[in-house]
C-alpha cells in the first residue's frame, strides 16, 4: 500500500469513562496509533452514555459530512448502527466495519430490537468477539462476519509485585490462604450468587476465601446469600478498586473463578477478565458455555467446567489444593499461551487485517 489506510474510530465507551470497553478500546486505539501505515481519527464520547441523547445526533451529522474521507469507519457497538446507516449514503468507497459483543445484538427491549431491524444491515463487516457471537449474527442471517478474541496488554503486569504474603496481610487473611476471585459485573449470569451458595459452603470452615470485585444490581443478594450461609469470614466483597489494586489481585490470588449461569437473553459474549486473570498468572476455572469457551481453552490457559455443577468446581479447587506445586508449574505455560494468542499485539494486527482486507487489500 502507497498511502495510509484512514482509518475512522467511532466509539461511544471510551475513556475517562470507566469500563471494559473503554479500556479496551483505549488500548486498540492506541496500538493502532503506532502503526506508521495507518492514519485514524477518534471520535469518542468518553462521558456517560446518559450523553448519547446529543452524541449520536453529533455522530450522523459528522459522518455525512466526512465519511467520505475515510478508507474504513469502525464502530465500537451495534448501538452505533443509525449513524451509520445514514453515513452509508454518504461516504463514498468507505467501508463501515463493526464490532460486535453478543449483549449488544440481545438486549431484548423491543424499541431496540426495532432500531437494530431497521438499521443493523449497513455495515461491510461484523467483527464478532467469540464464535458464539457469531452464531447470534448467523442465526439472524447475517453472513459477512469475522471472529476477532479480544487481546489484552501482555506486558501489563509485567511491574507488579508478585507477593502474595503481601496481599493476604492486606485483606487479613493467613499467609497460606487459598484465595479464590471473581472479577465483573454483579449480574445472575455471573453466578456469583450461585457460587456462593452452593460451592462456598463445601469449604467452610476451610482455609479458603473468595474476593470479589465488581458492582451491580445482584450486590445486594449476594450479601444476603454469604449471610444465610454464614460465610462471612470466607466471602469478601471488595465492590469497585483501582487498577492497581486489581492488578495485584490478578498477580497475586490462586484461582480465577468464572461460575457463569446460562440465562436467557444474557449471555457472556468472550471473557476478557478469564484472559486478564490468564496473563496475570492466576490459573483459570470457567464454566464451558457462551463465549467463555473462546477465552478459556481447556487445558491451555485454564479449566472448563459443567455450568452450575458445584461438585465439580469442588473436585477442581481442592485438586488445586492438594497438587499446588503442580498447578504452580503449569503456570508459565499458560501464561505464555495467553500472550501468543490472546496478546494486544496480535488483537490489533487482526483488527488491521480485517480493515485491510474490507477494501481490498491484503
């Protein structure tokens, strides 16, 4: 290629706002801003989406007047598909790529799903994060799809401190605690609460504790599930911390928990946190539904299990504990497949590829 490819980013979760897909996004953009054969323009909202009711007005009048400036324009959700339909009239050879989560498509309130039927089928590509994702896109007869695994930064814990005595003086556990976290929003597909009730209690008593980090609308019975149990010395929840603070977890905990549930109309669209906690070093247990199956490869990176089979997440967590030093030397292997496959580097190099290839090139 003689020129740059111009790229056009349009997100409306960027930051400062806080959130998985502002720091995803953030960190695409950033690594695409270090390409020397790419020359892209962000437009972000960054501020809460109580905003969208004047930005994507703001979106589809700057789209028909400058898309056809562009190569590719990539959304950063499917809620972005009006001003993207309207720019379709107007951007000229421009190809209009999207990414999708799964949620975004599934939101089941009936005003969207109206939006999305009358303005979803625009864009040249659908850039799906799971293959599950995909399957949602391919049931509503939508073909030009691709699978795209979200990255993460692997040099990202690369400075923080591995001291687990450290983190488990902090939350006043014993130096030889197991410690268990779950990471997310506080949502019934998450199975927190189902944790909590039916796996938690196999290990009272025992030496081993749950953090949980995250907030959300099943907080409150979550509590009141470590209460009817009397796990309150076992279960911790850590609500809403910093990136350092998560950041030691990632580094410093035993075992990722992902406890999903399948919940109609709600489905876990990859699991970005199962790869953080990969990268971090943490060995990974998920259950083997939804797009987790694309974050977790079972036996690579991490552990599958039946979703909502607490015998099964018991078997796994005390064969952790009674072969710890093997887990712990299976570790670096894991790592090291969550780089090469789930690496920021390579994300983005897919994302180029898919944008490259849109219009023609390859």
């Amino acid at each position: 290629m003689n020129r740059k490819l111009k790229l056009l980013c349009v997100t409306r979760k960027y930051p400062p706002s806080v959130g998985g897909m502002e720091k995803f996004c953030f960190e695409l953009f950033s690594k695409i801003d270090e390409k020397p054969d790419v020359e892209q323009t962000i437009l972000a909202l960054g501020k809460s989406q109580k905003h969208l009711i004047w930005f994507l007005p703001y979106c589809t009048l700057y789209l028909i007047f400058n898309a056809h400036k562009y190569d590719v324009i990539y959304y950063g959700d499917s809620l972005l598909c009006g001003p993207a339909f309207f720019a379709k009239f107007f951007s000229g050879k421009a190809r209009g790529v999207v990414d999708v989560h799964g949620l975004d498509v599934l939101y089941p309130n009936p005003v969207y799903q109206l939006y999305l039927k009358m303005f979803y089928r625009c864009f040249h590509t659908y850039i799906c994060n799971s293959r599950d994702t995909e399957k949602i896109l391919h049931g509503r007869n939508i073909k030009n799809t691709v699978v795209v695994t979200r990255g993460v930064d692997e040099e990202k814990f690369k400075k923080v401190p591995r001291n687990k005595k450290k983190l488990r003086k902090r939350y006043g556990l014993d130096e030889d605690a197991v410690v268990l976290l779950t990471v997310g929003r506080l949502v019934e597909r998450k199975g927190v609460r189902w944790f909590v009730k039916n796996v938690m209690p196999l290990f009272k008593g025992e030496n081993v504790h749950y953090l949980v980090v995250g907030g959300g609308k099943e907080e409150a019975a979550i509590r009141e599930a470590i209460l009817s149990e009397k796990l309150e010395k076992q279960v911790h929840m850590l609500g809403k911390i910093s990136d350092n603070e998560l950041n030691d977890l990632y580094v410093n905990a035993d075992i990722f928990i992902m406890p999903n549930l399948r919940i109609e109309n709600d489905r876990e669209g990859f699991g970005i946190v199962a790869i953080e906690a990969s990268c971090g070093g943490l060995i990974v247990m998920a259950s083997g539904i939804d797009g987790i199956v694309d974050a977790v490869i079972d036996g690579k990176n991490g552990y599958l299990l039946e979703s909502g089979n607490a015998k099964m997440y018991e078997a796994k967590i005390r064969d952790y504990m009674e072969n710890t030093e093997q887990y712990e030397k299976q570790k670096e292997s894991f790592v090291a497949y969550t780089k090469e496959k789930f690496g920021l580097n390579s994300t983005t190099d897919h994302y180029l590829n898919v944008f490259k290839r849109s219009i023609g090139l390859k």
